[in-house]
C-alpha cells in the first residue's frame, strides 16, 4: 500500500482548486471573433464633435406644381436631406412630422404647406424640442424656370453667406442660426463631396430674407494650375433657385409652442386679397353711381322737341 499524504499537503490542493474556480472564465470564440469582447482600457480624451445634421423635407397635399419643384430643387441643393410623402395641413400636423423626423433618423425638418393652391408658407424646425420658424414664400422661380448658365457638381458643400443686418436684432440671430445648422452641409456625410464650388447667399431687404445660389467660377487653362488666392479671377454665376422669405412667427418649440417673436409689419395673403376685392367693388359701385347721376340729370333737364322731326314721316 501506498503512503498516505499528509493533512498539509491535502489542505494546499484545495487551495490550488478554489484559486481556479475564482479565475475568469474565457471568453466564448467564434467564426467572426470574441463572442464576448473584453473591455480595453481606452485612455481618456476630449471627445470629437461630429455633426450628423439630417433634414427632412416634405410638403403639404394640393400643393401646387412650381411649389413642388421648388421643394425638389431644394432636395437637389442639399445632400443630407431625405424626402417623404406629402402630409395633411391639419392641427395636429406637428406631431405627425416630429414623429416622421424620429422615424427618418433626422434632426431638422423643411416643410412646405400650401393653402389655397396660392399661397405657400416655409416651416423650419428642429426637433423635437424647437425652435421652429414660420415664413410666408414669395417671389419663387425655379431652377427649370430660370434657366441660368450657372452650373455646379451635385452633392458638393455650398458655402453659406448671410449680409451684416444679421447682426443686429436678437430674431435675426437665431434665425441666422437655425439657416446655419439646416443649410450647412456635415462634411463627412456619406452623399457630400468634399470641397465648395458653390455659394448660398441670405441677404435681408425690406425685412425680407432674399435666397440666392451661386457658382463659383474661375477660368483657367487645363495644363496650368490655379494660383491660391486668386480672388480676382473668381467670377460668381448664379444657378438657381430664387425665392423671397417673410417671417411671420418664431416658436419656442417644434411646429408650435410659445411665440418668441412675431412679425409686426407681417400682412396676410387673405387681407391683401379682401383689400384688393374692396377696391374692385368700390370701382363698380362708382359706375352705378355714375349711371344713376347721369338718369337724375337727364330727367332733370330734358331736351326741346325738335321741329324738323316729323319732316320725312309722311
């Protein structure tokens, strides 16, 4: 027979048994990888901003055709926008596109409503927490309308210039922020090409924000290269679209909320029609006027009878 061990050499195996159970278990293998990746530790940094801006762009139904291709010339001009159907003009219309916007994975949203197939207003949001602006189009002519000689590659990144009336009241700022962060296309979007040959230019007249789009021309011979900084040479040609943009209101929220601003100098497209209606019916009540003045002035004064009427009667 064997020798026993002894209790001290018993009591180290155990030990050397619970030091495995405590161990870390492996983690599983598999075809592609770790099925269980172990945690790296990674050394602390500033962490990179990255601008996933994603607009959506949709309309209103009975929208009329020039306002549609000016929605589709929009969606051409920026490549981080996503389309979607048409969306009924109703109250309850902000939750209907806060929700798409969710959906589309996007964080802005341009939408086009049309009343009346006349008049057509801009809504500019951020959601889902706003603010939100509302604007009345006007002066629209699109890109097939045009016609323009300007020309520039599809899906570049336009540079973004804005006159210095910016600047001066605190709703202009933030609307000039919110164009900013909507028109600005992410430069490493996947549809974005990587360089600027093209200009959008938001100047304010009148109070009225004019849109502006231009190429950036500059002429040079194939075998020479273009000089850097040669500002002179470059020449700007405009493409298209153009429209005319009024304000009417800003929200704190998204498609509605509390009202941070509203346009005092702002006249509806209903009221210019009524006014409009009232001067047509004052010209006809003056001819009625004219008519009735012209009866009370021939009973008034009536003709002699003529002495050589009778004459060839018989």
């Amino acid at each position: 027979m064997g020798n026993k061990r002894k209790r001290s050499e018993k009591e180290a195996v155990v030990e050397v048994v619970k030091k495995n159970e405590s161990a870390p278990e492996r983690p599983a293998r598999t075809l592609l990888g770790w099925k269980d990746k172990p945690e790296e530790n990674q050394p602390d940094s500033t962490p990179f901003f990255r601008n996933k801006e994603k607009v959506l762009i949709t309309c209103s139904r009975r929208i009329n055709s020039r306002y549609r291709h000016l929605m589709l010339n929009m969606t051409s001009l920026l490549p981080h926008s996503k389309k979607d159907n048409k969306v009924e003009s109703k109250s309850s219309k902000g939750a209907t596109l806060n929700e798409l916007v969710e959906l589309k994975n996007c964080s802005s949203c341009l939408f086009f409503e049309c009343r009346k197939h006349t008049d057509l207003y801009l809504w500019m949001s951020k959601c889902p927490n706003g603010p939100s602006i509302k604007f009345l189009v006007n002066a629209v002519h699109t890109m097939e309308e045009l016609k323009l000689t300007g020309n520039h590659l599809k899906g570049s990144r336009p540079l973004l210039t804005f006159s210095s009336n910016f600047e001066k009241d605190a709703h202009w700022k933030l609307t000039k922020e919110i164009i900013t962060q909507i028109f600005a296309t992410p430069k490493d979007f996947r549809k974005v090409k990587p360089y600027y040959d093209h200009v959008f230019v938001f100047s304010i007249v009148d109070d009225h924000i004019w849109f502006r789009n231009y190429q950036i021309s500059v002429p040079h011979n194939e075998a020479e290269k273009m000089v850097r900084g040669g500002l002179d040479k470059m020449t700007l040609v405009e493409v298209g679209p153009r429209f005319c943009l009024n304000p009417i209101k800003i929200f704190g929220g998204s498609f509605g909320g509390p009202t941070l601003y509203e346009n005092p100098f702002y006249i509806s497209p209903n009221e210019i029609r009524a006014i409009e209606k009232k001067k047509k019916a004052g010209k006809y009540a003056k001819k009625v006027k004219a008519k009735t003045r012209r009866k009370m002035h021939e009973l008034s004064n009536p003709l002699e009878p003529d002495e050589f009427a009778d004459m060839w009667r018989d």
